[in-house]
C-alpha cells in the first residue's frame, strides 16, 4: 500500500536493538562451520521452529544460547555488518546497539574481543553504507552488581566508544534497585544510562529506573501505562519509549498486534519509538514493525513522521546532527 511505501522509506534512527538478537538462523549455522562448534538443530528450519515463546524467559533461554557461535573478533564484526545492512535497507540512517558483553565474557571471551569486533563493523557501516551507530552496554541483570561493576572495570580502555550503560535480560525479581550503585558509578564517568522497564515487570519498576538509576531512555515501558501519574511524569519530561511491537507480541506482552498500545502512547503525549529488539528472533527488522503497526487503521502518516521523528529526538546524536535528520 501506499501507506506501508511511504513508512518504510521514511529515514528513521534504531534505538532498541541487541546485537546479539541479530543472529540469524543462517549466520548461526554459517559461524558454528567456521569455528567448529555443534549446534543442537539439525537445520535453519529446526532452529526457526523453536522460536515459539510464551514469555521472556522462554527467549532468553535460547537466545543465550545461539550467542554461543560468536567467538572471534571477525564473528563480532560480521555479526555487527550483517545487522547494519539489513537496517540500511530499511532506511535507518542512525543505531544505538545493545551488546552484553557478560554473555560473552562468562564463557571465556575477552570484553577485548566482543568490543573490538562490533566497534570494526560499526566503523565499515558508517563508511561504506552511511549509517552512524553507538554502542550501549548491557548488564545482565539476572547477574548480581558485582558482576556488573567487574563488567564495568573491564570496559574502562573503551569508554570513548561506549555512548551509554543498559540493563536487559530476566526483569521481573530483578528490580532496577539491585544496580543502584553501578549506574551511579557509570554516571560519574560520563555515560549516559537506559534501562529496560516495564516490559514484564510493574510500573514500580519503572520508577526505580527513573529514580534510581537515573534513566535517560526508557526502554519499552509498557507497563507505565497502568499507572497515570507515572504515564504523564514521563510525558511531562520528554522521556523516550524504545518501543519493540513485535518483540511484545512475540513475547505475549501484548495478546494481539492489533491491540498494540503505541497509539495510546502517541495520544498521551509520550515519546514513542518503534525497535526491533531481537529482529532474528521475532520475526522482523525496524521496517517489519512499523508495517505490522498499519492494519489497526489507528495511526496515520503523520503519526508515522512522528514516529520517525521521536527517533532522532530520542537518541543520543548531537543538537546539530538531530537537525539534520529530522
Ligand atoms: N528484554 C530483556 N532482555 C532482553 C531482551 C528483552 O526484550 N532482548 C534481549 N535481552
Ligand atoms: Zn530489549
């Protein structure tokens, strides 16, 4: 349609996405050759067949487990590349990436190794297919904070190239308040901070995030939404929503795609944003998403600029270089 035409020309910025949910079936397949390691699946097919999740947790336990491919600088990078092609073509000009590095580095691979390797593939896709990135680091918040503040020690010689920390994995019985500390650490040397709230776990936590942790980007937050005094503090402040429509139906956090609240967040003045999470896992890139937002009938073309815009508004590029995308 036309609609679908003109969204999925429309230049926009990824703010949610963990490289590691990059991994396609066929990559997985492709690296477990060139490093020599089985894989339980005897095909793509197979493997596909088993991304079916009722709940975080069922994802997480097979996403943590096809990370486990990726062992070289040269995996990382290609990993990196791969993703960055596929959000060139779908009109992404800007990415803030999660990686998690304690996935890596619990099974034996250096920080050196994960960092050096996507920071490769970052630089090759803002020469050779213009898209600009930065790099968020995620603590594994099913880990305890002195695993964090040892992940943080070791990302000290890449401060430089790290925009921001991030906290992801199992949320609910993991409040934002178990890392307190470290996000107060990664503040005071410079970064800027995100959380992942409000997916599974209570608007609570989505105050904690605030609070505590001193969020600059809120990611997901759908649960914000049952509480109205919260839902219009993050209005008020401007606070953007990396929202992930398809991870939500993937992961039962909505029951229908149709049913999707972004248009209430539109309509409550929130910055909403659309994200892919996990694209080889959920079944599509940033374009997939915006396309599955349109036979609702609730949002608009200019919702969709609007949209694309909170993209831009909501990442962490310069005053000067936000103008000139939006
Ligand atoms: N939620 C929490 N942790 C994650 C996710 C997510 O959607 N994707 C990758 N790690
Ligand atoms: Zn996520």
């Amino acid at each position: 349609t036309d609609l679908a035409h003109f969204v999925s020309g429309l230049p926009k910025a990824e703010l949610h996405l963990h490289i590691e949910g990059s991994l396609e079936p066929e990559q997985m397949f492709e690296l477990a050759r060139r490093n020599r390691i089985a894989i339980p699946f005897a095909s793509v097919e197979e493997l596909r067949g088993a991304y079916s999740f009722s709940r975080l947790q069922d994802f997480l336990d097979i996403y943590y487990q096809g990370a486990d491919v990726l062992r070289t600088e040269e995996d990382f990078r290609d990993l990196a590349l791969a993703y960055f092609r596929r959000a060139a073509a779908d009109s992404v000009v800007h990415a803030e990436i999660f990686f998690d590095p304690q996935t890596h580095t619990d099974r034996g691979i250096p920080f050196q190794v994960v960092a050096d390797g996507l920071l490769a593939g970052m630089q090759e896709a803002e020469r050779d297919l213009d898209v600009t990135s930065r790099l968020i680091l995620c603590f594994l918040r099913h880990l305890d904070e002195d695993a964090a503040f040892e992940t943080l020690a070791a990302a000290e010689p890449w401060l430089d190239r790290i925009a921001a920390v991030g906290l992801d994995s199992s949320e609910v019985g993991h409040p934002p308040s178990k890392f307190r500390r470290v996000f107060d650490r990664a503040g005071e040397m410079g970064l800027l901070r995100v959380a992942h709230a409000g997916e599974e776990g209570p608007p609570a936590y989505v105050h904690e995030a605030l609070d505590l942790l001193h969020i600059d980007r809120l990611d997901h937050g759908n649960r914000a939404l049952e509480d109205r005094a919260l839902t219009t503090r993050l209005a008020r402040s401007g606070m953007t929503l990396t929202v992930c429509p398809l991870s939500n139906l993937k992961l039962c956090v909505v029951e229908d795609i149709d049913a999707h609240p972004i248009e209430r967040m539109l309509r409550l003045g929130l910055r909403a944003t659309v994200n892919s999470d996990d694209p080889a896992y959920f079944g599509g890139y940033v374009n997939d998403n915006y396309r599955a937002l349109i036979p609702a009938g609730r949002l608009d073309a200019h919702d969709f600029a609007t949209l694309a815009r909170n993209s831009f508004l909501g990442s962490f590029l310069d005053d000067v270089a936000v103008t000139r995308h939006i």
